[in-house]
C-alpha cells in the first residue's frame, strides 16, 4: 500500500494493492501490522457502513468527548469525503481538505481525532465503510454546517439532500470553544478536563 500526506498534517490518503486477474481483483482493506507501519496505530473498535443516493451529504460531524479517529472507503460508488481542522489553536483551524474516494481504487482517508467528517455521493448510490476507533455516542455528537461560508468547501453538489440535523447545525464561528477538541502538538498528552 502506499500512504500519501495531505495539506492537514495527520489527514493521510491510503492506495491499497489490488490484486486483479481474470476472475476479479482482491484487496486487503485493512491489516493492522501495515497500517502501524505506516504510523496510524489508532486503535480501531467500531465499523460503520452507509448507503446513500446521489447528491446525499452527510456531516459534518464530530465526538467531542468521546472523539473518533476514522479510516474510510467506498465499496461501491464514488463520494467526495471531507476532513475539517477544528481543534482549537491548531496551524490549521477552520482549514480542509477533500478527496474523491471510490469503489473503481478503493482508496482511503484516514482522518484523526479532532477532525469534522462529511461527506456527498457523487454517484446514484454509494456504500461508504468506515472504522472508527471510538463508539459511536449519540449525546457525544456534534457538528457543523456542511456549507460554512468561512469554510468555504468545494463541494461537487449544489443542492444536497441532507437530513434535518445536518441542515441546522451552525458555523464554526458559532461553535462554543468548550464544543471544539483541543490542538495537541505531537508528543505533548492531551491535558485532562
């Protein structure tokens, strides 16, 4: 496999080996000794499988207290995935990056904790998998406006079907600091609250 940097310091873009022939192809979506190779030794507790249609854009959300690493794909379909810096005093604040993910490469986004995630399928349907490595936390959730005007993502969809939710969360700006994760510089512990 081969691992990819991205403009987000710890967002990284994962191209897994394919073994294709005449019957098919065959790939290994995850195998934790290559992963810890490559540094993502996050510990990976929870899978999640989504299907949606075309023009469907989900997030962006997040886990404050119970925050989640992830490691997404397509299995079938296309979507553009987002991750969105929100750790306060962080280089990268209010900064994202986005990437076309697809069942034609199977490529991954591996997104740490502290990121918003979303994402909007580019296809007429999509089934997106994604490992997280904390439980999912209905009170925990959190989120932010998918259309941000100071985010200003590119998003490839002009009028996404999004649930209620989603539509009526509020900016970044509008976000209490004491709802965003906290920026660590690597090798310092987060400080307990």
């Amino acid at each position: 496999m081969v691992v990819k940097g991205t403009k987000l310091a710890g967002v990284l873009v994962i191209e897994p080996q394919i073994f294709a022939d005449a019957r098919g192809h065959f790939l290994e979506i995850y195998q934790n000794q290559r992963y810890v190779a490559q540094s993502i030794t996050d510990h990976f507790v929870q899978d999640n499988l989504s299907f949606s249609a075309k023009d469907v854009l989900r997030g962006l959300h997040y886990q404050l207290r119970q925050p989640q690493a992830k490691l997404v794909m397509v299995l079938d379909g296309r979507i553009f995935d987002v991750a969105v810096d929100i750790r306060l005093g962080s280089p990268n604040f209010g900064k994202w990056f986005g990437v076309v993910l697809s069942s034609d490469d199977y490529r991954q986004v591996f997104i740490p904790q502290g990121f918003a995630h979303g994402f909007c399928v580019l296809s007429e349907t999509a089934r997106v998998l994604y490992k997280c490595t904390d439980y999912y936390a209905p009170a925990d959730e959190r989120g932010l406006v998918w259309n941000d005007e100071t985010l200003a993502i590119e998003w490839p969809v002009r009028d996404p079907v999004l649930s209620p939710k989603d539509a009526a969360y509020p900016s970044l700006k509008e976000i209490s600091p004491d709802d965003l994760p906290l920026f660590h510089p690597a090798g310092s512990p987060p400080k307990a609250s």
